[in-house]
C-alpha cells in the first residue's frame, strides 16, 4: 500500500462498481463519466497494491482482494454515514444531552412533568440530565453554563439571562391536620395565620416567594413569626407532619400526600406565585428551544383547561 488512509469517495466507486460489475452503469449511478471512474478504481488499486476486479469475458468480476475488501469497504460507509446523520441530528436538536435546572416543587406541577414526558416524547435520543437546585443555584449555574434551561419561581435576573412565564402556582396553607385551622373547608385567610409559627425556606434559595409571603402576612398586619428555615421541600413537608408549625408554599405541593398534613388555599386572589423557565440570551441550541417550545405550549393547554 502506497499511502495509510483510504478516501470515502474511493470506497463508494469500488462498490458501486463491485454491485454492477461494469464501468458504464456504474459511471451513470454515480452521476460520472466513465473514464474518471476508472482512474479512480486504478487510484485506489494503487493505494492497496493489488487489483481489486478481473476482465472476465466481456465483463468485469471481483478478484481475491476485491472480494475481501467489499464488506469492509460497505461496513466503512455505513459508519461514516451514520456518524454524518448523528452530526446532522446533533445540529437540528435531535441528539445530545439537555442539562436542565429544576426546583423541588417543580415536579409536583401539572406542566413541569408533561414536559419533560413530552421532551422525552418527540427527542428519544437526546439524555434529559436533570439537577435539582434552588432558584438562585440556578441562575449561577445556567450563567457558567452548567444547564441549558432552568425553571424555577421568580426571581432578579441578570441581563444575560431570559425568562419565560409558564404559569401562576396559587399559594397554599399547610399545617397539620390538629391545627384548629384544618377543619376550615374553604380558603384561608392570611390574617388567620398571625398566631402561628412559620416554616419557609432559606431566603437565599427562594427570595420571592419568601418575600411574597412575607409581603401577605404584613398586608394582614402582622409580621409571620419564623420557626424554621430550611433548604428542601421535604423538610418542610416532614416538620409539619411532626407537628411543628405552617407553611405558605405554592398550590402544586398538595400532590404530595403526606400523614397528618392538611391543605388549604389561601384566600387571597393575588396570593399566587409565577413559574419560570429560564434561559441564556445567547442560547443557540435547537434543543433548548425545542423545550421551550414543549413548556410554552403545554403550558398554554394546561391553563386553558384551568389546571397548575
């Protein structure tokens, strides 16, 4: 062999030869004239240093070494082809990792797992790695590129950073089901909370919600009184079930059916909290749009059927 590598277009024009056994049919497949193509087939004969068809009669037929280099040489296109269509599939959105931020109450929404299931639905091959953090973790993690889209409740966001409301999340009271409060059918106000100890969470990971809380209870005239401040939902949730204190938390988390832990909506028309999906002003990458196309959309249905 008189060079170390091979040429694609080589590879095609010995098997197109090799499937019609004659110059001239091949010539026409390939959308050559003959002549070149016979001087590609020598080119690579060259290359290999060993003849790779045999006159035989008025045709041509494989010899010895064209016969060991067919399957190899078919096998050698179908890859290269494949790893063509995998760069072209990477390239429309189809292929690939999404890193996507979400926050603990995000999957306990109607929208946040329907689109996931139908992100997951329409790019089958592209890995939805998802990280669980906090709203302001989020936005630091999406500006050092550590996720591609974040969805979190709302927040200052820098100038590099957009937003995209997906819906509202009314407020809900959580207390425990011997709090005087639970056997109330209806809404709660926030006024009827003054007496009680507060569970929220940390200010840093959550700071409107815990501001728009704060903003209820002094709209009612009274400053909450803070028990606990914690990290995760659960934690949360798990306090109460133990008997200690309420929480003002968006609507979704009564999905989670919990001992001894009781709902109830407050009665407050502005008493509600935005869902945001987050992303960089730059972004390019066909598969952040194509998430935020599946939010907008599914988001858009859920609300017209009046669900969160």
């Amino acid at each position: 062999m008189t060079n170390d590598y091979l040429e694609l277009r080589h590879l095609k024009y010995f098997v197109t030869v090799a499937d019609e056994l004659h110059f001239g049919r091949a010539a026409e497949r390939l959308g050559i004239s003959q002549p070149p193509l016979s001087q590609q087939i020598h080119a690579l004969e060259q290359r290999l240093g060993a003849k790779l068809f045999e006159r035989k009669g008025r045709g041509i037929a494989l010899s010895s070494a064209g016969s060991a280099l067919l399957p190899r040489a078919r096998t050698l296109l179908t890859q290269a082809e494949r790893a063509a269509e995998s760069v072209a599939r990477s390239q429309r959105g189809e292929l690939g990792e999404l890193h996507l931020g979400l926050m603990s109450s995000g999957p306990f929404t109607v929208v946040v797992p329907r689109v996931l299931a139908r992100f997951r639905e329409r790019l089958p091959d592209v890995r939805l790695v998802i990280h669980e953090m906090a709203t302001s973790h989020q936005i630091d993690a999406l500006e050092q590129g550590l996720i591609d889209v974040g969805v979190i409740r709302p927040d200052t966001l820098p100038a590099s950073i957009k937003a995209i409301e997906l819906f509202k999340d009314s407020l809900t009271v959580v207390m425990h089901s011997s709090n005087p409060l639970a056997a109330k059918e209806g809404p709660i106000d926030i006024s009827e909370l003054a007496n009680e100890d507060f569970i929220f969470y940390q200010r840093s990971l959550g700071v409107r919600l815990y501001d728009e809380v704060i903003a209820l209870c002094t709209r009612a005239g009274f400053n909450p009184r803070i028990l606990y401040e914690v990290r995760e939902l659960p934690t949360i949730i798990g306090l109460i079930s133990g008997g200690f204190g309420v929480a003002v938390l968006p609507g979704s988390v009564q999905r989670m059916i919990v001992e001894n832990v009781v709902y109830r909506p407050v009665a407050h028309m502005e008493a509600a909290t935005a869902v945001w999906a987050i992303y960089r002003d730059d972004a390019n990458d066909p598969m952040v749009h194509a998430f935020l196309d599946i939010a907008q959309c599914l988001a858009s249905k859920t609300l017209a059927k009046g669900q969160a």
